[in-house]
C-alpha cells in the first residue's frame, strides 16, 4: 500500500502538466482571462480580447490538403501508430487574417503568434490505403513520400484546419487603430484596428467553438 499514493500523486501531476501544457489549454486560459471588448470600444495601446467573424478582404489562401479557400490554415501529418506515433509534419500559414462585428473591422497580425485551429478534415493513408494525389502533392512539397524505400505505404494521420468566411474566432493581443489607408485594403470604413504581439507576448486566436463560446 506504501507505493499506491505516490504512484498516484505522479499519475495526478502528469495529467495536470498535461493539461496545462496542451495547446489547446493554454490557448483557451489566455483567452478567457483577458477582458473583452467589442472592436469600436477597444481603446489605442491596450492588450485586450475581441471576437469577430472572419471576411476575405485581403490575401487568401487554398488549404493544402482539403483544396478550401481560407485565410489561414494549420496542419498535422503524424506517422506511426501506438506508442511509436509521432508528429512529422507541422506547419501554419496565413493569408490576411481580417475580422468583422457590426461596422468595424480588426486586422489580426500573424508574424509570431499562438493558436488553436480546430483541425476539422481529417484524412489517412497505409496499408492497403493510398494516398489521394492532392495528398502525395504535398508531401512531396516537404520531401517526403507516403511509400518507405520498399514501397509500401506509411502509416500516417492528416489533420486539418482552416479560418474559413464567416467563422468566428476570439482574439487577443495589443490594439492599434490605423487609417484604412495606411493597410491599402478594400474596408468599408475610415479607422481599423490592428491586433499586434504585445513585446514578446504573441497574438492568440482560435476558432474552436469551446474557446470561443466561452471567451
């Protein structure tokens, strides 16, 4: 009996660490500490919390693996199963990354940030699975294939997901009001507002509705 509560304690602590680490987690507490504030009442050089819903007014984008037209993407390619799973493709890109409520309109900087995309296409490919062409394509873009050097295929898991129009996603960072001029961009509206990393702190954003519903 000595062992069980100290067994117990490092099970407790691993899933605490693990909870408080996950991406997800740490996105969502720093979203929902920070007070909110609907975009024409955020006031210049404050670090503060807005939502709105996403409008392509600026760069778009074709999410690599689902061919959707979006203003961001992320994804996830793990290789392997079990235990010997592991991540081997990560990568995020942003087109403008432009948001909406009511008459006002925020520019989210995308330079360094932290989010949590809900990854809501998922693909696989293996044994007696191929890879679709439009998947193969890109893995061949990161210079990798979906068959080993013998030719059969690899195990691997693809997720998924985008900042599409009219989704709602919630937002922190540090304002910045600007004349529509100055970010050349076709807005209905005289004055913008930028959401800028404040010093080291990233932007944050997400639009999973857990994080958002409750931000």
């Amino acid at each position: 009996m000595d062992f069980i509560l100290p067994v117990a304690i490092i099970f407790t602590l691993a899933i605490l660490y693990t909870i408080y680490t996950d991406r997800k987690s740490i996105i969502k507490r720093k979203i929902r500490k920070t007070e909110g504030k609907n975009i024409g009442e955020v006031q210049e050089g404050e670090v503060v919390k807005i939502k709105g819903s996403v409008v392509f007014r600026g760069k778009t984008l074709i999410a690599p693996l689902s061919g959707r037209k979006c203003a961001y993407y992320h994804v996830i390619i793990t290789h392997g199963q079990g235990k010997n799973r592991h991540e081997w493709i990560n990568e995020e890109k942003a087109g403008d990354v432009i948001i909406q409520n009511g008459k006002h309109f925020a520019i989210i900087t995308t330079d360094i940030v932290k989010t949590y995309i809900h990854p809501d296409k998922s693909y696989n490919s293996g044994f007696l699975n191929n890879a679709t062409p439009r998947l193969e394509k890109y893995l061949q873009k990161h210079g990798e294939k979906s068959e080993d050097w013998l030719g059969l295929n690899k195990t691997l898991d693809y997720k998924e997901g985008i900042l599409e129009e009219g989704e709602v996603i919630a937002v922190v960072g540090k304002a910045e009001w600007v004349h529509r001029k100055e970010v050349r961009m076709d807005l209905p509206c005289e004055r913008v507002l930028l959401i800028r990393r404040d010093n080291e702190h990233p932007v944050y954003f997400s639009d999973d509705v857990d994080i958002v519903d409750h931000a």
